[in-house]
C-alpha cells in the first residue's frame, strides 16, 4: 500500500492518487527514439513492455474536491488485463478513502483526454448490472473536441476509446462540456494541445502565485520530456513537439511542479535546466 503524497499550492491542497501500474509497448512509448536509447531511462520486460503508472490528482478548495484523471479501472477483459499486465497493487477508489473521501464527495472529475487509461473509474456497475457513473454528485468535464472525437474515432485508436466508460455520463445528466482553453473551476484551467488525441488538454492549478501542470499524455514520463521523446500512439505528433517547446520553458520559467500520469514511480516533481549533454534535469519530491 502506497503512502499518499500530499502537498499544497496556497489554499489548495493536492493529493497524488494511484490505481496501480500497467504496461505498454516500450517501441510505441517512445515513437522513433531507439530502444538503445530509451532503454537508458526505464526498463523492459521479456514482451518489451515497459511499466508505466496510473496517477491521479485529487485538488481541494475550501468549497470543492477535484479529482483529475480517473485511472484504468476494473472493467476491461481478462485477455487485456494480460495484455496490459494491469497491477492493481493500489487502486484509484482505495486511495480516495485513505484521504478520507467517498465517491460522492467528489464535485468534479476532469480528465486530460478519453483513452481507457485514463477515465477507467468514471463509471461502475450498479446492482442491475448497468453502467453508471462512480462519483454520484459530480460534474464531469471533458473537452468537447475530444468529446467529439471519442465518439467518431480513427480506425487507429477506435479500441482506446471505450464507451461504457463515458456515454453514460451523458445519460445521467452529469456531462459538461467545454470548448477550448477555459477557467474550469477556481484554480483550475486547461490549455488544448491536441497531439495525442484531436481534443488532449493538460491541466494548471494555480493559487497565491504558485502553480503545478498535470502533463496527461503530451509528456506521460519524465523519461518522454526531451522534445523527439514522443509516443508512436500520438495522432499528430508535430503539434505534441510544438506543445512541449512552447510549455516546457514556461514551466520551467514559472518554476511549477510536473505531475506525469503514467510516471512508473509514485513521485512528482520540477523540470530545471539542465547542464552539459542534459537538456533537462529533475528535482523530485
């Protein structure tokens, strides 16, 4: 059982949540890095998958709970859940309770975009056997793009997207949807990237000055924050290279904590500059 990482931004007090680990395909991890040289900043196993995290944010006001991204959840198949190699040594509702909430304590659940690795646990079984959404008094906002996108997916991707996860979020009233870079809640706002999937956002918290960026899928790892580091899985791949040249240097400047959801260590940090051949370099908390 993993300790929570708390921490605050000002009034804000964050929480990394975990819903265990996962593997991918180090190959389409990395895109056109060779294996010689992302083998460098994680390991692989026999399959060539490499162990990736599932990280959520739980954000507190002083009037709302917030959670960002929602984790890979219990409901795909035995063959995926092997496929996957899906470690639920900490799952994402667990580690809610450990910080003394319910499901229906939570006011808003935002995700980053609408792959099944990410919003898992917006939606359970109830005793009918129907899908339902699992944070019963929250509002869920999804970027409309990605809204749209989800629900006509590219042959290539139309496995990632999985319905039950998200149509019944419409059904029962809870759905918001949002277009574009908008203040979602007080702290809290987006900035559309686009580059993994059509509608992918990252997320700012920000109070009293002092800020951290939810990096979603534009930068899943730390590993993936030098600039070609780019997964094979993202659609349009030069405007994740352009979000990165563009945010990276603003973070840095903006000296704002990173959280990476897929991070196979339970950790958060800062991206510095960094010196010699190491473009970048971390400061880890």
């Amino acid at each position: 059982m993993t300790d929570l990482k708390k921490f605050s931004i000002a009034d804000l007090n964050l929480t990394l949540l975990t819903d265990g680990m996962f593997r991918l395909d180090g190959g389409a991890m990395f895109g056109v890095i060779p294996k010689k040289l992302w083998e460098r900043r994680t390991e692989s196993d026999s399959s060539n998958r490499i162990p990736l995290g599932l990280i959520s944010l739980l954000v507190q006001s002083p009037k709302e709970n917030i959670l960002i991204e929602a984790g890979i959840g219990d409901t795909l198949d035995e063959k995926l859940v092997k496929i996957y190699c899906i470690d639920h040594h900490d799952r994402l509702l667990d580690c809610l309770e450990r910080a003394g909430l319910k499901t229906g304590d939570i006011d808003k659940v935002i995700l980053s975009h609408m792959h099944f690795d990410h919003i898992g646990n917006s939606t359970r079984k109830n005793e009918a056997g129907e899908f339902v959404p699992t944070f019963e008094n929250a509002e869920y906002i999804y970027q409309k793009t990605e809204w749209d996108f989800a629900h006509n997916p590219c042959d290539l991707v139309s496995a990632s997207y999985i319905p039950h996860l998200f149509d019944p979020i419409e059904k029962s009233g809870q759905l918001r949807l949002i277009d574009g870079d908008v203040e979602i809640t007080g702290g809290i706002r987006n900035q559309v990237t686009g580059g993994h999937t059509e509608g992918h956002q990252v997320l700012f918290i920000e109070s009293g000055g002092e800020g951290a960026i939810f990096w979603g899928d534009l930068i899943p790892t730390s590993a993936h924050t030098d600039h070609p580091y780019i997964m094979g899985y993202d659609l349009w791949s030069n405007d994740t290279l352009e979000a990165k040249k563009e945010l990276i240097p603003w973070v840095i400047k903006n000296d704002y904590i990173s959280i990476w959801t897929h991070q196979p260590t339970y950790r958060y940090g800062k991206i510095i500059e960094g010196e010699g051949k190491k473009k970048y370099e971390f400061e880890w908390f």
